[in-house]
C-alpha cells in the first residue's frame, strides 16, 4: 500500500507570536502601562527634566493617535492619569537632595504605586472601564475579559515596583559606590521592559483567542435555529450543532490524521472540521477552511455531498454538512498544523478497513457518498479523456 506523506507547514514559534502580536491595535493596549517602562529608560540615560519633556510628548503622541482611531474617550481617564504622574513626577524630583538615575526611578515608582493605589480606592478602575457602543452580551465579556488581563499586567508592574523600590532602599542605604548605583538602575530599566515585553504576548495570545471565539447555532431536527452556544463550551442539550466536515482528495487518494474524535482510542479521520458559525452557510465555512488551511490553493472549491445527524464523542448531538475539495496533486496540500501521522491514503485501501476502530465513524457514514459521487464522476471523466 503506497502511502504518501505531506510536507510541514515551516511555522515557527516566532512566527506565532509575531501572528499573535499584530491582532494587537493601539488603542487596545493600556497604554499608561505600557509607558511606565519607558520612562524608567529615559531616566537612566536623560535628566529629570528632559525625561520629563520627551514624556510629555510621548503621551501627547499617544493622545493624537488615539484622537485618530476614535478611541480617545476610552482612553481618556489612562491619559489623566498619566500626565498626573508627569507633573508630580517633575515636581518632586525638584526637591530630591540627591538625582541619580536610581532615586529618580524610585521617585517614578512610588508615584505609580500611590496612583493605582487612588484609583483602586477612590476612582474604582476608572482608567480600565469602558463603553460599549454593542451591548450584546458576547461584546461585553470580551471586554471584562480584556479588564481582568489589564489589571493583571497591573499587579505584575506593581509588585516589580515594590520589590524595586525596596532593592533601591537597600541599596542607597548601604552607601553602595556611584557605578553600583548605575548598574541597579541598568537593571531596573531592562527588567521593566523585559516585563512589558513578556505581558504584551500574554496579552496578544489572550486577545487572538477572544477573536477567535464565535456563537455556535443550536438546531433542531429541522435545521431551525432555537439558540446558540459559545465556541468555547460547544455543549448544548436543547438540541443539536452544526459541524461542516471536509475530506480532501486527489488521484482517489483521502487525506487523513490521526484524531480523538473516536470513543475509545485515537483514530484516522480527515484534520478539516469545524463548527458552523453563527451567520455563516455551511459553504462559506468550507471555503472558509480551504482557503485557510490549504496553503494558497484558492481554486479549489468544496462541494456538498451530504448532510446527516449523528453524535460526537462524549454524546452530543450534531448536524454535519460534508464536502469534498479536489486538489491536482497531492503535494499541494500542505499541513500548517500537527503533519506527525498525516497521510495520503488509498481510498481503495480504505473502504475495506472501515469497519476497524483505526477510522473515525464519520468517515464510515461519509466516504460511501465520496466514492458514488465526485470519485465516480472523476473516474468517468478520466475515460473519456482516454477513449
């Protein structure tokens, strides 16, 4: 039996964090937060003057771009905030005896802290609340969901700034030397930002998996609509999801992976599935997977063979739609996700072996339907292009 295997999708790591990262939009970062850093690199190497003024600018940046997008209202109280902490800021390193690089971050560090501390208190997260033109429910939990990361970075830069403001105590009252003191300043600033950075991918990879998440249509028997369920707990026992199922052929080979969607053990079955989504048609999610997964192929198109009920492992009920896509060649089709155990499989070496639990039981209801239809009208045309 000749098996033919695809090439890996080349998918770094890099790659998936530089994918995650570019969902991230300006004025969807919080942005007084992001700056607290910069600041910190601006005292190590300008006085209190200057890194005050190029500050000063930055935000007045800020306030511009965000002016641009439309998102200033929702950015308004970060930004009060912010200027606050740079007129205090400048104000009071007036009269530090002493304005080395390190006192100067100590001073930005206490103001930071008294400041979350305020608007804990008093403002009541005011510089993370948010308005929402859509009032749908699934809007708004994306936005708490957002709220709770926010403060979360939050914490993590204020407990940096409590045990930085306690190693700079320590340090002064030591009487440690001048380059001692520059060097534990070099390190405040780079641990800042190192800070930033590793929080900026957690949030990119929290937000690539809120825009990720869709309502799933619940059904009856009669393929109406009576609810709808989120992409996250795809459960429902009011009635049965939508799933649209893809096999991709060629030279009347099927492409298969290994796949947990058996009772018992893991099991071969086509990697292309996935749940309707709310306002979609089931050839839109089709096309919607090919042009997502078959790596540029575009003139490829889905065409639906069948539609049945059946029920997925753990007894959910479903309403699969299932299509075909024919490619030229097997080469073109190239796997970006897990290729460990894809195969191109022989569908004459198939059909005996379906009864085994080494396919899905998806596979044993579709591929009869695969093999009367689209491979028999290929085969006819293949003769005719032969007599």
């Amino acid at each position: 039996m000749m098996i033919y295997y695809t090439s890996p999708h080349p998918d770094s790591m890099y790659s998936t964090v530089k994918r995650n990262l570019d969902r991230l939009t300006f004025s969807s970062l919080p942005i007084d937060l992001c700056l607290q850093p910069i600041m910190l690199l601006l005292l190590l190497v300008c006085s209190a003057l200057w890194a005050t003024l190029i500050f000063a600018g930055l935000i007045a940046g800020c306030v511009y771009r965000l002016r641009q997008d439309g998102a200033i209202s929702v950015h308004k109280a970060s930004m009060t905030y912010l200027s606050v902490h740079s007129v205090l800021f400048y104000a009071l390193s007036l009269l530090l005896p002493s304005s080395t690089a390190l006192h100067l971050q100590g001073l930005w560090l206490v103001l930071f802290f008294v400041l979350c501390q305020y608007d804990r208190f008093i403002g009541r997260y005011g510089r993370y609340r948010r308005e929402y033109e859509d009032e749908r429910c699934c809007t708004q939990l994306r936005g708490e969901v957002l709220k709770q990361e926010y403060l979360r970075f939050e914490h993590i830069l204020l407990y940096f700034s409590l045990a930085t403001i306690a190693l700079i105590i320590v340090a002064l009252s030591l009487g440690l030397p001048a380059l001692v003191l520059t060097l534990l300043a070099c390190v405040v600033a780079i641990g800042s930002i190192g800070t930033l950075s590793l929080e900026l991918v957690h949030l990119a990879w929290v937000k690539a998996r809120l825009d990720n998440d869709f309502w799933i249509p619940v059904m009856d028997d009669r393929q109406q609509t009576i609810g709808r369920v989120s992409s996250t707990a795809p459960h429902s026992t009011l009635g049965r999801l939508p799933l649209v199922r893809l096999i991709a052929f060629t030279e009347g080979m099927i492409y298969l992976e290994q796949a947990n969607t058996c009772q018992h053990e893991p099991c071969y079955d086509t990697p292309f599935d996935t749940w309707l989504q709310e306002g979609q048609s089931p050839y839109e999610a089709a096309q919607q997977m090919i042009d997502q997964r078959f790596c540029g192929v575009k003139r490829a198109k889905p065409r639906q063979l069948l539609h049945y009920h059946t029920e997925a492992k753990g007894g959910q009920p479903l309403s699969v739609y299932f299509f075909a896509a024919e490619l030229d060649a097997p080469d073109l089709l190239l796997i970006d996700c897990k290729p460990i155990e894809g195969k191109w499989w022989p569908l004459a070496q198939v059909q005996p072996q379906l009864a085994q639990k080494d396919f899905s039981h998806y596979l044993r209801l579709e591929l009869p339907y695969l093999e009367q239809t689209v491979l028999l009208a290929h085969r006819l045309r293949a003769r005719l292009r032969e007599s």
